[in-house]
C-alpha cells in the first residue's frame, strides 16, 4: 500500500488523496492535473472488487482532460497525467478540429491496445487532411501522388503519408498483426505531417 501511494504522489501535477485502510471505504480522489480542480466538477467515485482487475481512461468533467487509470485488488497501481505518448497535443491550432479528434480518437484505441483501429483513424487523418487541401477525393495513392506533384506535400513529407498509408491499410485490409513501436511511429508521422498541410 505504501509503495503504490508513493508512486501515486511522484505523478507530477497531480493531487491525488487517499484514504487509509480502514477508513470506511478504500476511495481515490483525484484533482485534475489540467485544470488542478479549479473549474466545479462532479465527483466520480471508482470501485474495484478486490479479485478484479480494471484498467481505462477517466475524464475530467470541466476541462475534458484524460487520464489512463489501472486498479487492481481494489487500489490504483496506476496512474498517468495523461495519455501515453499524447502527440495530438502537438498538432498546430490551423489543423481542423474534426482532424484533431481523429488524431486523438488514434490515440485513445492506441492505449486501449486497439492497433488496428488506430492506424485505419491515422490513414483517415491524412486523407481528409488532403481533401482540406483541396486534392480531390479518391483513391488515397492517387490522392498522395497528386499532392507530391502539386507541391502540397514535400517528398519527405509524402514519404511519411505514404508510410501511413501502408499502416493504415493494413488496419482496415489486411490480417497482418502490428507491433506497438510501429503504431507509436505512425502516430508520431500523422502529426508531423498534419503540421506540414496546416502550418
């Protein structure tokens, strides 16, 4: 118990209350690392049956923020501030909102060992991306080389969209299996890219 609540309390940002052992009921209380609780929220109470294991994302109700949470035998044995490997966050303010939630929506079936689904949301990203950028709507390689040559996307760039594209058809086409490092990658290309079409 003490070793949990010390690595609870290292979180940065974080104020995270405990109740002791025998205090009514084990309880976590959790302010917002984002909002620090300054805005009015609800309180969320979550209970984990001693013999079961559950893990997910929790909402902030005034601000919106997710944070990953994992308990287990009835405590928290995790907690992150956020998302791993938030990289949406990192999109530029010209992106379109409907592309940055596409963006996040990859990241949350990332975390939720979704990789498939995620790298399909990624190839969706990058084709609407392209549509804003008033290349006509087709098929996504014929979409690509048009933007290549129309010098929407510079090679590197398009090397990268084309990476993307690769992944995302083997989310939505193929029975290959996809490796996490691989599908942090195609996040990571999806941003830089997005930031390329929406300086």
């Amino acid at each position: 118990m003490r070793k949990i609540l010390r690595k609870i309390k290292n979180i940065k940002g974080a104020i995270i209350a405990l109740k002791k052992r025998r205090e009514q009921k084990e309880m976590a209380h959790i302010i917002c690392p984002n909002c620090h609780g300054k805005k009015r929220v609800d309180t969320i109470s979550v209970e984990c049956h001693p013999q079961a294991k559950m893990w997910g994302i929790i909402q902030c109700t005034a601000c919106g923020h997710e944070l990953p949470i994992t308990m287990d035998m009835g405590y928290i044995q995790k907690l992150d501030i956020a998302l791993p490997g938030v990289q949406s966050d990192r999109l530029n303010s010209s992106v379109p909102s409907d592309i940055k939630e596409d963006t996040q929506e990859a990241e949350r079936a990332n975390y939720g060992q979704c990789h498939k689904a995620c790298v399909t949301m990624c190839r969706r990203a990058l084709q609407l991306g392209l549509i804003d950028r008033r290349i006509g709507d087709g098929p996504l390689g014929g979409m690509l080389n048009q933007a290549l040559s129309s010098n929407v996307l510079k090679q590197e760039i398009y090397n990268l969209a084309t990476s993307i594209k690769g992944y995302g058809d083997i989310g939505a086409h193929r029975r290959e299996q996809l490796e996490p490092q691989e599908v942090n990658m195609v996040i990571y290309a999806t941003v830089r890219m997005l930031n390329e079409l929406f300086p």
